[in-house]
C-alpha cells in the first residue's frame, strides 16, 4: 500500500469510530466528501469492492439510474459488476466534479455533484448524482443514490 493509501484509509478509519464527527455543519460534509473521495480513489484502482464500500451494506440500500430501482447492497454490487466489470466492459477513472453536501442534521446529509469515467477507447459516459448519507453505527454510508447519465 502506497503512502497516500495508508493515509486515506486511516483517514477514513477514523471517520468511522464513535464520536469522530462532532456533527457540525463542517465535520458532516467533511466525512461525506470523505466518503465520496474513497469511492474514487477504489473505483480507479479497479477495486469495485472497495467502491461499495461506501454504501450501507444492507438490503434497504436504494439505488435509481434511469427507469431502474435496485434494491439491496449485493443487488447493486451485482448491476455494477455486469455494466463495469463484465466481458467487453471497462471500468475507465472515475472523478467527481461539483460536489455540494447539505448537512441534514448530525448524523444525515445530501451530496449532489456530477461524475464522469474516462475509458481507453475516448468514450467518457457521465451524469448528475444526488447521494442520501447517514451516519449508521458511526460510519457514514450512502443509503440512497439516484444517479443519471448525460449520454
């Protein structure tokens, strides 16, 4: 692991205990900008596993693109294997542009922004995302994302 991986894991390790955030305005989009920082830096290391690690791992996870809802952590898992990781797909890097986080309280917050993948053959497909994040056992998930694509 690189210096700056040890670095953001430990950040976001400790994003994840009890008491971390104090719940200000400040401390709550920082630990979703937190979030949505580590989604990045997995999705472009082809670590999809790691990208899911930013949603609740639960069957309640909601997740809409599209005319599609999907419902469940491993569901979602599965719908982003089959359109990234599966034959004649590819992940391309990842990056979010234009993120807003509106603080909902000390323990919930909404992010919108924009996101984009540059793949290898020039294609760069990318949309509009609004994120519902709570604090849940005192880490910060995406519980629901309705995410669109531009294309």
């Amino acid at each position: 692991m690189t210096r700056r991986g040890a670095v953001a894991l430990a950040f976001v390790g400790a994003l994840a205990l009890p008491g971390a955030s104090s719940g200000s305005p400040a401390d709550v989009g920082a630990a979703a900008r937190a979030v949505l920082d580590a989604q990045v830096e997995a999705w472009n290391r082809g670590d999809l596993e790691g990208f899911m690690g930013g949603y609740w791992r639960s069957p309640d996870l909601v997740f809409c693109s599209g005319a599609t809802v999907t419902k469940g952590w491993d569901e979602t898992l599965a719908r982003y294997r089959q359109r990234y990781q599966s034959e004649g797909h590819e992940m391309g890097r990842l990056r979010f542009d234009g993120i807003e986080v509106i603080p909902l309280g000390e323990d919930a917050a909404l992010a919108r922004g924009a996101w984009r993948l540059v793949r290898r053959d020039g294609k760069e497909p990318h949309g509009l995302f609004t994120l519902l994040l709570r604090r849940l056992d005192g880490a910060w998930r995406i519980v629901h994302d309705h995410t669109s694509s531009g294309e």
